[in-house]
C-alpha cells in the first residue's frame, strides 16, 4: 500500500481480509498523530489518533500503531467491509500548530 | 444538524472573478482552518484562525483573505480567481489548535 509518486497510492483487498495502511512521517517532534476516513464527495472524517507516550491504541475495528524509532504509523482495519473503501490520511502535530497531512492511500475493498 | 457546513458546495466561475465561500461550525470549537485539496487528494493548509485570530497563514497568495466575524464563522474570500485555483476547499474546526478536526464537506470551485 506505498508508493512514491504522482499517483495515489491504492490498497485493495478482499472483504473480510485485514487491512494495514502505512505512513511515515519525519517530524521527530511531532507528538500527536491522527487518521482520517475521506470517501468519495465528503471531507475528511476523524477515525483514531494516538499520541507519543504510546505505542498502540485500538478503536472498533481498527488499531493504530505507532514507531517512533522509525517515524512510522499504520493503521490496522479488522475485518474489511466495502464500507470502508475510501482515502485514508495520517496526519501529524508537532510543535507548531501546522497539521501535516500524509499523501493518503486509496482502500479499495472488493467483495 | 451538520456539525461544519460550507456553502456553497459547488462554485463555477470565470478568470477574474471574485468569490467568497462560507463556513459554520456550531461545534463550539474555538480554532477553525482552510484547505486545498488538489487533483491528486494531497490536503494543504491555508489558513487558521485560534477565537477570530489569525495563528496559520501559509504561503498562500493574497487573493485569499479568510476573514472570521465571529468564531463560528470562518469565510474565505478569493480575488482575481486563476485556473490553478480549481480544487476542492474544505472548512474544518477543532476544540483547539492542538486536537483533531472536523471536516465539512467541501467546496469543488471550477475556475474556466
């Protein structure tokens, strides 16, 4: 589910597979970090967030996890419904009141 | 009820036209924002306003000036309107600047 290019990276799996999506970040001093749901003609929707003194947190269907050591994220959706298809962002906060959203990630899911 | 609202959701206009698009939150958020998103869904911050003042203006030209009546409200304005200014823009709220945000659902301004 990552790429590096022009185009938005696509995941797509199975319905009832798992789904993991990916995120790196590089801001060392970001402490806070944040998923969004975006489906298709709506804003982006919060789903989970996480801060910086831990290393996992699970929601309904979904975990996020955290790796400071190498400045990655992903999220983890149980048991993947077509319901969930749609683009998925991280986003981070660091010091600054900046958010930073990450390139986000198309889940595709097929039934 | 709607959590943020825009209007309007959709907005087709000509080079060099001036344009406004409202947003309203009756979350009671004290920190609202601004952002693009381009062709490719990459999200970018314009603007953010922590209770009607200004704490995020990135390099945006000054076509766009948001102004914010009151902390409900948070309107972006646009002069002189260009073809690359065609995306979708969306309002978003927080409780305050550090926490997560809601979204409305968007405005797609066509400029032909």
């Amino acid at each position: 589910g990552e790429s590096v290019g022009l185009h938005l990276p696509t995941l797509s799996v199975q319905e009832g597979d798992n789904s993991i999506i990916n995120c790196a970040y590089s801001n060392s001093a970001s402490d806070y970090f944040i998923w969004y749901k975006q489906e298709s003609g709506k804003g982006p929707q919060f789903i989970i967030d996480i801060r910086s003194n831990m290393d996992k947190r699970q929601g309904q269907r979904v975990t996020v996890l955290l790796n400071k050591t190498v400045k990655h994220l992903s999220l983890q959706i149980a048991a993947t419904q077509p319901g969930d298809s749609a683009v998925y962002f991280c986003a981070e906060r660091g010091g600054s009141y900046i958010p930073t959203f990450g390139r986000g990630t198309s889940l595709i899911v097929h039934p | 009820d709607t959590a943020v609202s825009q209007t309007p959701k959709y907005l087709v206009t000509q080079m060099g036209n001036d344009k406004s698009i409202k947003c309203e939150q009756n979350l009671g958020h004290d920190t609202m924002y601004w952002y693009k998103q381009d062709s490719k869904k990459f999200l970018k911050i314009m603007f953010s306003y922590n209770n009607k003042e200004l704490i995020i203006n990135e390099t945006v030209p000054n076509r766009f000036s948001p102004k914010s009546p009151d902390k409900a409200h948070l309107n972006l304005h646009i002069n002189s309107l260009e073809l690359g200014d065609s995306a979708v823009y969306f309002c978003a709220s927080s409780p305050g600047h550090r926490d997560e945000q809601y979204f409305g659902p968007g405005t797609r301004l066509t400029v032909t």
